[in-house]
C-alpha cells in the first residue's frame, strides 16, 4: 500500500487548493496555514437550524427564521462558513469534477459529527438527492461523496440512498428565502425499497452547504413521512443569508 501511495505521489502530485504548497498536511490537499484561516461553526447558534448568532446568548436560542418556519428536521449542524478556500473547495467538487477533494470535505464531516452528535447517534446515514436528469448530466451526486466518505469513516451507521428528487427543481442559488421554500416544496419522496431501512430509524442527512435550511426541511419531511423516528442534518459548510 506504502508502495502504491508512494508511485501515485510521484505520477500526481499533491498540492493545497488553498496556496499551492507541494504535498500538504494534515489533510491531503489543504495545508496547516489555509486550514487555520477556516472558520469553524460554534456556540452560539441556533438550537434547530445551527445557524450563527453574533453576541450574548442567553440558554437555548431559536432563529427566527425557525420559529416562522418549523423546519422538519431535529436539528442540522455545519462544520464551516462557507467562504475562502472552504467554498473553493465546495464549488471545485461540485462543479469542476475535483472529485479527490471528496476525501478532505468528508473529513469535516467527521469532525462535525464527533463534535455536534453523541456516539451512536444515528442508524442511517443518508444525503440529498439530485433530480435524475441534473445527476446524468454532472455525472455524480456530490452529497452521496460526502456521505460515503463519512461512511468509510465511521462505520456506526450505514450509508443508504433513501431519497429522489420528484421534481427537476430550479437551482437555490439565487433565491430569496421564501422562495426556496416555495421553489422546493413537495420535491422529495423515499423510495419505495428504502422504507424499510427509514421506519423508526435516526437518521443522518449529509449535503455539501446549507443556507436556509429549505432543501434540509424537505427531505427531513419525506423521511418522517415513512416512518423516520429522527431527523438530522449534517453539511460540510453554512452561508449566511
């Protein structure tokens, strides 16, 4: 194995997306000092939706995006803001096929896990679906990437593809808040041979960047509509909207 490692560093050589430098660590392709200008997601938060809040808190807080909306799921987590190289990284796997930085991103999600999740949290880890035409036409779901990176990682749960896209939905991206809502609703269903892996089972929704939480909710709703007992969500970043 050492062997192979050692002859596929020299036919690719690695290098941090961040600056460049040769042969980065401590993650494959992200070196110490770009990993230091990341900024990790913590206290405080909202309790539901994990999105930031900048001063005092005082005991449980509630955005008021959550307390309008009721999100369907538990609760959702995200390692990172989505911003500098982070994002590049995000966009790079997404859009550009960098399908190695799989790997690094699915190492944040282990780290969100171990921190946000007790041990032995969840039976299932499952992730956002793309519609089927959108996943020929890139040829890959990024959120399965994650989910299976973190799969490999921590064998607690196993990885299902439970859920499809019902409608080929227009991209989120430029959308205000209510619209994503809109622009959503009713999109997810599970399918018919997974539901006996979601009846009564916790479950893990992983995806790559959460903003509203919208797309999150949805999926969160089929689930527990064929019997899913919890909801969790689990994305390598956070924008803030």
């Amino acid at each position: 194995m050492h062997l192979l490692q050692g002859i596929l560093g020299l036919l690719f050589p690695r290098s941090c997306v961040g600056c460049g430098v040769a042969d980065p660590t401590p993650l494959p392709h992200l070196c110490r000092d770009c990993l230091m200008e990341l900024h990790p997601i913590c206290d405080p938060f909202c309790r539901r939706c994990g999105r930031p809040a900048w001063g005092l808190i005082d005991g449980d807080y509630e955005c008021s995006f959550c307390r309008e909306t009721r999100p369907a799921f538990d609760s959702a987590r995200s390692v990172m803001l989505f911003e500098g190289v982070l994002a590049e990284m995000i966009r790079m796997l997404k859009y550009r096929s960098a399908l190695w930085l799989a790997t690094d991103l699915a190492a944040f999600l282990q780290h969100g896990w171990e921190t946000f999740f007790p041990a032995d949290s969840f039976d299932i880890i499952t992730y956002v679906p793309l519609h089927a035409w959108r996943r020929r036409l890139r040829g890959y779901n990024q959120a399965a990437l994650l989910a299976r990176g973190l799969g490999k990682s921590d064998r607690r749960a196993l990885v299902r593809s439970c859920l499809i896209r019902t409608v080929p939905t227009a991209s989120q991206t430029r959308l205000t808040a209510s619209q994503r809502l809109t622009n959503v609703r009713g999109a997810f269903a599970v399918r018919i041979s997974s539901r006996k892996w979601v009846e009564g089972k916790r479950i893990l929704l992983v995806d790559d960047v959460m903003t509203t939480g919208a797309t999150a909710s949805e999926c969160a709703r089929a689930l527990k509509a064929a019997g899913a007992q919890k909801v969790h969500v689990l994305t390598v970043a956070r924008t803030l909207y």
